[in-house]
C-alpha cells in the first residue's frame, strides 16, 4: 500500500465519449505507487429501458486491484439489477424508477456486490485482502444522483462555481468514529485500528468481521452515501476523482483549472490529462484517476483565452532560454532550479488553480532541448575505468559539464600551459645531460620520465581533437535551436 517506484510511470490511459447530452473524458496514471489499483466506469445509455441515462464512477484500489476492477465492471448490473431499484416493476420495464427507487436501489447495490465478492475463493481464504472506494455519478434525464463511498470525491460545477460536494468517510468524522468504536475498534493516527485510511469500502474483509454487527455495523462500511440533485440549466461540469488528485488541489481549485483549461481546449481526454500532470508536478504520490463530464453548458473553447494561454507558454519559453543563458557561466542548472526562480516570480495568466504546476510540461519542454546532454552528464560511456588515457578523457567530460559555456577557452589555457612546463622541463634536460647520461647508466630514471611524458602525448591529443569535436557539437546543437 505504501511501497514507491524510483521514478513515476507517467504513461496514462485515455477514453472518451457522448452520448444523452452529455460529453465526457477521463484520464487515468500510475504515478509513483508500485502498482496501479485505480479503475473506473463510463456508460453512456444503461441498459434494458435506461438508454437516456448515464453512469461514471471512480474506484480507487488498496492492497490490490481485485476489488477495484470487479466493481468498475459489474457494480452498475447490481445496482439496476436488484428489486430495489425497480420497485414493483419487473428488471425489463422501461418504465423509469422514481427517486426514492434509485436511491434504495443503489444502496441495495452495494451490500449485494460487497457480499457476493466476499464468496470469492482468493478473498475469503485471505490471500487477497484488497478493497476498494467508489465514487460515482448516475445522471437521468432530471436527475443526477451522487454515489459516494470512502474519500474519492465528486464535484458538480454549476454557474461559475462549486455547486456540491461528496464527502469523503475518514475515519476521524464523529460518526464514522462513533460506528468503528462501536463494533470494538479504534481510529489511531486516523486510520481504523491504526491502519486503513477509510472508513467505508468495499472488500476489505478482515474488517467486516464482527459477530453480531450487520454489514453497515462493521468497522468498515459498504453502505454509501446517495445525494440526488435536480439538473439545472446552468450545470456545466461534474469531476469524479480519487484521493491522488484530491490530496493536492481543493475542489474550488480543481475546478477552476478545468474551467480555464476548457477555455483553450475542446478535447476533454487532454483536459483531463492536464490534471493528472499538474497533481503529479504538485507532490501527488498516489494513483490518479480523474473522470470529466460536461454538460452542453459547459465552458466553450475562447479566442482570447487561447490567445493568452499561447502567449503565456511563449513568455515561459523565453524565461527559460534567459535563465539557463544567464546560467551558462557557471554551469548549467538543474530543472529544479529553473522551477525555483520562475515561482518566485509574478508571472501573469498562470492556470487558475495549476499555477507553475500546470506549465510545467511546457517549461520541461524547452530545458530538455537547452540541456541534450542531461542524461548523459557524468555518465563516463565508453571511457576507460582505468589507465591515464581513461581518465584524461573521464575528465575532459567533467570539464564539460562543470564550465558549459567556457571550457574551450579553459582548455586552451590548460593545454598552454602544459606546453610552457613542458618547454621549461626540456630546457632544463638540454642543461643538465651530462649529469643525466651518468644517472641512466646507474637507474635508468629518465628512461621512466620519457615513458611517462611519451605516455601522456596521446591523450593530450585526444582531448584536443575531443574538443574541437565539442565544438562541433555545440555548433550542431546551436543550429538545432
């Protein structure tokens, strides 16, 4: 549950679609978490007699992904399947449930789903122990009923603002707290007997084990939380999301930066991977799972906004180019430093509750083509591990490292001034060979001496031809820029 990759798997699953109205995307990303536990539901027309209604849910995966991809494929058929839901009517009427249906029908769901999974061999034997929250929207043609349980969340955004909210079970809520103490457990450092973060789930088992409690008793609870809301005119959007994308942007921020990025961009699977990028670039170290839903009065692509969004990436284009510029004396910066000057700076148009996060991609862009040696700076390649010749060449590379911008001139010096000791040491040969002829004869030191200078003549070399290859280099890069 805890265990972390080296480096984030940032390679994303997209879907798209339409349909009653309605325009939706999603987007979905490993991150740094060792496995991807996340999955996720969008049905554009429910079947037998539901046609004009729809169904998108988030699940969000621990201690494996069982759970998770179970529910994203069968939750919805035990939802509309079960008498609850349908009332008096038989599964195959096409006649529509009435409010009170769908809200019983969907808490029936639940339960049913949580105990038919318990029966599974690798779940109740305990070799798996995954569970998983869902958070989910149901949208008829008047209605949009809000799914919730454990702490994904999901946003409506209605005339400008966040219209509503799930709430997430943690179990610090007093009445989470107050159920959890009541079956035997404890919350310690906010968690449920010191270890699971939420407080209601499906699957996690070695916590519905409580003789005598029924299953909405149990230190963990499958029972959700079921909000209907009447459709409006002036709905635009809804966000389902898990904890990853929430634990590092608030809903008014999340939803401002949806907004400001449907300004400039119809395609909702790029909106949403804008936002798996941003949490990433914020400190997200989880799972991100991000589901968008538009209404038809949902914000529309602007001119102006494009305008400025293109003007603004063109500004951080060139900050960039002048920051590593300026940085060229003393070396060549790391991203992280370039990230550093350019937040302490009062950039105008920044992506509304994005901020720097939400360029990022952008600024990445342009340090990757200044820096094309980034990877390889200190890799010693080929190079001998050991020997003269290896390590004169090792450390022509760390010179070009450590003085981008000016090692040519600092080899020059260097090399200049080899060939002065070197003229001042033959000098001093020529003066002293009679007493030398008589030291070969006794040690044969000069004999060494002349191995040793005779040895070191190559690899000078090299490095002059290593740095007139730099140059070119340089040279070829430059063009490319």
């Amino acid at each position: 549950m805890g265990a972390f990759l080296d480096k984030p798997k940032t390679e994303k699953h997209n879907a798209h679609g339409a349909g009653n109205g309605l325009r939706y995307g999603l987007s979905s990303m490993q991150g740094w978490r060792v496995e991807m536990e996340d999955a996720h539901t969008a049905v554009v027309g429910i079947p037998h007699g539901l046609e004009d209604w729809s169904f998108f849910a988030v699940y969000d995966g621990h201690a494996g992904s069982r759970v998770a991809n179970y529910c994203s494929n069968h939750l919805l058929e035990h939802i509309t399947s079960n008498e609850d839901f349908r009332g008096t009517e038989q599964p195959s009427s096409t006649l529509e449930p009435s409010v009170e249906n769908v809200k019983s029908g969907i808490r029936t769901g639940f339960l049913k789903i949580d105990e038919y999974m318990r029966n599974f061999s690798d779940l109740r034997n305990g070799m798996d122990r995954s569970g998983s929250t869902a958070v989910g929207v149901m949208i008829s043609p008047d209605h949009i009923y809000f799914i919730n349980c454990g702490d994904s969340r999901a946003v409506l955004y209605r005339n400008g603002q966040v219209c509503f909210s799930t709430q997430d079970h943690k179990p610090c809520n007093p009445r989470e707290k107050e159920r959890i103490q009541n079956a035997g457990g404890s919350v310690m450092i906010q968690r449920v007997n010191g270890s699971l973060a939420v407080s209601r789930a499906l699957g996690d088992y070695d916590y519905k084990c409580v003789d005598g409690k029924g299953p909405t008793e149990q230190l963990v609870s499958p029972e959700p939380e079921v909000y209907e809301i009447v459709r409006a005119e002036e709905d635009e959007f809804i966000v389902l999301a898990c904890d990853g994308i929430w634990d590092v942007m608030s809903n008014e921020e999340l939803c401002e930066f949806v907004k400001s990025r449907l300004e400039v961009s119809d395609d909702l699977e790029k909106v949403c991977n804008w936002v798996v990028d941003t949490c990433l670039h914020k400190g997200s170290r989880d799972n991100m799972s991000i589901v968008l839903v538009c209404f038809s009065n949902a914000p529309k692509v602007s001119d102006e906004a494009v305008k400025r969004d293109a003007e603004l990436d063109k500004h951080l284009e060139s900050r960039v180019e002048e920051i590593m510029e300026k940085s060229g004396e003393e070396g060549m910066p790391d991203l992280a430093h370039v990230m550093r000057i350019l937040s302490a700076e009062n950039i105008p148009n920044l992506p509304p509750g994005g901020g720097l996060a939400g360029k990022r991609n952008i600024i990445e862009a342009v340090y990757n083509r200044l820096n094309p040696h980034r990877e390889n700076d200190g890799d010693p390649g080929d190079a001998a591990a050991g020997g003269t010749q290896g390590k004169l060449v090792e450390a022509l590379r760390q010179v070009r490292i450590t003085h981008r911008g000016n090692y040519r001139h600092l080899l020059e010096d260097v090399l200049i001034s080899y060939r002065l000791a070197k003229m001042q040491g033959e000098d001093c040969s020529h003066a002293e060979s009679a007493s030398a002829s008589t030291s070969e004869s006794t040690d044969g030191s000069s004999n060494e001496e002349k191995t040793t200078r005779a040895g070191c003549e190559p690899p000078l070399a090299e490095m002059q031809d290593a740095n007139e290859d730099s140059e070119m280099s340089d040279e070829h890069c430059d063009e490319k820029m």
